[in-house]
C-alpha cells in the first residue's frame, strides 16, 4: 500500500514538471490522488489559478521538452494516419459546420479551464498511468491564438472531467 502512495506522489510530481514546462505563469496546478486502490483508479486535477484561459488537450504521444508551437503544430495540423485533414482544418474552414463532434482522445479533444476552474482526469489504468500523463498538454489561449483566433465553442469539451481507460 505504501509502494503505491509513493508512486502517486512520484506521478504528481511528474506532471507537475511536465505541466509547468507549458504554464508560462506556472500557476496551473495539478493533483493526483488514487481513490481506489484495488481498480487503478486515478484522479488528476488540473486547476487554472492563472488571470487566462488556458487550452488543455492530451496529445497521441508524450510531449517531452516539445515547445509550445511545435505542440499546437503537431496537435493541430498532423493528419492523422487514414484520415483525410487534420483538427486545424476543421476548425478554420468556415464551410464546415457541426452541432455535436465525436471527441477522440489525442485528435480532437481540448477543453477550456478558464481562471479559478478545475478539470478532472480520471485514469482506469492497470500501470500505464505515469507514461500517459506525459502526453498531457496545457497551454495559454494568447498561444492558441496565434494560429486560429477564437476555437469555436462546438468544438470545446464541455464537462468538468472525462474518463480515460489506458491499456
């Protein structure tokens, strides 16, 4: 029981690196707690305690030391294996109108948090926890929009958590 408190604050502390590198203000803060231990169930918090919108996603793949531009670069304009456009022409074709867009993780998901909000990860995960935190990705909206202005409402995640199962 120990060994996996450790491993909880080691997975905090973690993403708290990874988050910060990202956080120009450093003022977005994440928790991680294991509410159960018996089902690898994880819960991250992120809280924007910046005076800005901050745009979270989680990326395909970790994000290591990758710079803000490249993130949005990858994120935004990869088109993804079989597919035909990627996320950026999606939002700034104006011919394209949707009502209500499927989210998939690490193509088209990317919520808001903005100042003094919370958003919740919870992880169904066997041990793969750690290594699916470092794709997770919060940059100020100024960043954002610098490529597109304004993302479009009908694309923004509107709940306050989302449930992830990592295999």
């Amino acid at each position: 029981m120990n060994t996996i408190k450790a491993f909880i604050m080691l997975l905090a502390v973690g993403f708290s690196e990874r988050c910060l590198a990202y956080e120009t203000d450093n003022d977005v803060s994440p928790t991680t707690e294991n509410e159960s231990e018996t089902n690898g169930r994880y819960i991250i918090q992120i809280d924007n305690m910046t005076e800005e919108d901050c745009y979270f996603w989680i990326n395909p793949t970790p994000v290591g030391e990758t710079t803000s531009q490249a993130l949005v670069r990858q994120y935004f304009w990869t088109i993804p294996k079989g597919g035909v456009f990627a996320f950026g022409h999606l939002i700034t074709d104006p011919n394209i109108v949707f009502g209500d867009c499927g989210i998939v993780l690490g193509y088209n998901f990317i919520k808001v948090l903005s100042p003094g909000k919370s958003f919740q990860v919870i992880l169904l995960s066997d041990g793969n926890e750690a290594e699916y935190v470092e794709r997770f990705v919060i940059i100020p909206e100024r960043e954002i929009e610098r490529y597109f202005g304004k993302i479009p409402d009908y694309f923004l995640y509107k709940n306050d958590h989302i449930i992830v199962t990592v295999d």
